[in-house]
C-alpha cells in the first residue's frame, strides 16, 4: 500500500473506525529548479523589504493581515496558533447526504481510506451502508493544522475523502452576469439534433492511458536525450523527513447498537420531561426560571 500521510479514525456516534489516508492523486508535471550558472548550485529565495529593496532577516518578519487599505493588524506567532482548531486525529461524521447534493465546484482533492488496526470490517459496514443508502457523510477533519469540510464516499471495494471547498469559498453564478440568450435560449430543433449527433459520433470510453501532457513528455525526452550526451550538472541538495502523527484507536463494532440506544434513550426523558412540564403550574414554573 502508499505510504499514509495521516491515520486516525472514522467517528460517528459511538463507533471509531481506524484508518489511513493515502494521496488518491500524485503531482508530475515538470520542475524547474533555480541553479546558479556559475557553480550549479541552488538557488532560494530571498525575503526582501518591497520598499528598501534590501533583504530582511528573518527575526524582523512579522505576520500581519490588511484590514484597510494599507493598514495592517500584526498577529503574534502565539496568537495565530490559539486559533488554530484542535487536531483529535478522526474524521468527525455530522450529517449524511444524498450523494448528488454536493455540488460540483466544491469538490476539491480526493484521498483514499484504508483500513488500519483490524478496522476492517467496520471499515465495510460504512461502505456497504453508504452504497446501499446512496449517502455520501459529510465530516471535518483537521490536518496540518487547518480544519477541512469533507465527504466521505464509498468507491467500488474502499472509500474515498473528499476534502471539500468551504461554501464561502465557492463563487455564485450571478457572478458571470449571464444573459438571457444563455439561460433561455431559444434553439431550433434542428441544431439540437445536429448537436446531439455530433456527441454520439465523438462518444468514446474512458481511456486514461491515452490521456497524457505532451509538454512533460517533450520536456523529459529532452532531458534524457541531454543526460545520455553528458550533459549534466551535480548539484548538491538536501532533504528532510517529516514526522507523521498516528492515533492510537479501537475498533468497537458493538457500539452501533450502543449509539442507536443512546438516541432512543435521549428522546424517551424529553417526552417525559414535556409531560411533566404540562403537569407544573405558571407560578412553579415562574419559580423554578427564576432561580435558573
């Protein structure tokens, strides 16, 4: 299996489901690196005054957010971390929605879930059920220290999280100032056959094999015909290895029952609560407000 950037658990009721977050998606492209011409080594960038000019260490750099034009509220390092939300390493299930209800310029990087710590078959009751139901469970979820809108969503034998954009971060369509020739058009019968034709005639299967960058393509022939004529540089660089949080949880199957009872349990007291408050006259009640 890829390596899990994340584990942790699935939480919804009761129930704690162990798992691991594998990048569904994988970055190629090409990355051009700065090199120095004269000694092939690297180079960064450099934290420069936008006024002076002159570089800035990194002891004189504070962090500041625009209010108004031009002015600025600094925020201390401590100050930006207490409103960082609390990291409790489980995917926090809130509600379960009908699938085709997410729209689709929210949706933004999908990662897969397995099954971690013998979840595995709690792991398949979720999957089975949100198949079965055709419900997709909305969750939030913290990594890295920010909090994520995700849904969580059954794909053929695993799950897939959806880290979602946050509606405030989703344009409306009234934005685009379409016309009335777009949004009531009035198209001849004749043009929408011939439309729908030239679909059917171009309809194929998904082939993902065929689909490629031909700029990376190009580029790496490029590279690989210059690297076989020794045309290549050593440039020394490092790296570093980050370090991975995991959470220590349990797979309780059992609690489902538990998590169904304890909603029953909590509606049964509030219609004996009502009843009992129908029983209790004005001036008790006024009373017992009061001293509340």
């Amino acid at each position: 299996m890829a390596r899990a950037i994340w584990k942790g658990a699935i939480s919804f009721g009761l129930v704690h489901i162990p798992v691991a977050l594998v990048s569904a998606t994988s970055s190629h492209g090409v990355d051009f690196d700065w090199l120095d011409s004269r000694s092939m080594d690297p180079v960064g960038y450099k934290r420069v005054n936008k006024v002076t000019g002159k570089e800035v260490t990194k002891e004189h750099i504070v962090k500041g957010v625009q209010y108004e034009k031009g002015r600025y509220v600094v925020l201390s390092e401590e100050e930006i971390r207490s409103a960082h939300p609390l990291s409790t390493q489980t995917i926090d299930i809130f509600a379960f929605v009908d699938s085709d209800r997410i729209p689709l310029q929210n949706i933004d990087t999908p990662y897969y879930l397995a099954p971690d710590k013998r979840g595995g078959k709690v792991y398949a009751l979720l999957r089975e059920t949100l198949s079965k139901t055709d419900k997709v469970a909305l969750a939030l979820v913290v990594l890295h220290t920010r909090q994520h809108l995700a849904a969580l969503m059954p794909l053929e034998s695993a799950m897939v999280l959806v880290m979602l954009r946050w509606p405030a971060e989703v344009r409306s369509l009234d934005e685009l100032a379409l016309g009335s020739e777009v949004t009531k058009p009035d198209l001849a019968k004749g043009e929408l056959d011939m439309a729908r034709r030239l679909v059917e005639d171009m309809s194929a299967d998904w082939q993902p094999d065929q689909y490629r960058d031909s700029f990376e393509d190009k580029i790496m022939q490029l590279v690989d015909k210059k690297a076989h004529e020794g045309k290549i540089e050593d440039v020394e660089t490092g790296t570093a290895e980050e370090e991975r949080k995991t959470a220590d949880v349990i797979d309780l199957t059992e609690l489902l029952k538990r998590s169904l009872a304890g909603k029953a349990a909590a509606k049964a007291p509030a219609k004996s609560s009502a009843k009992a408050a129908d029983k209790t006259s004005p001036a008790k009640k006024t009373t017992k407000t009061s001293r509340g």
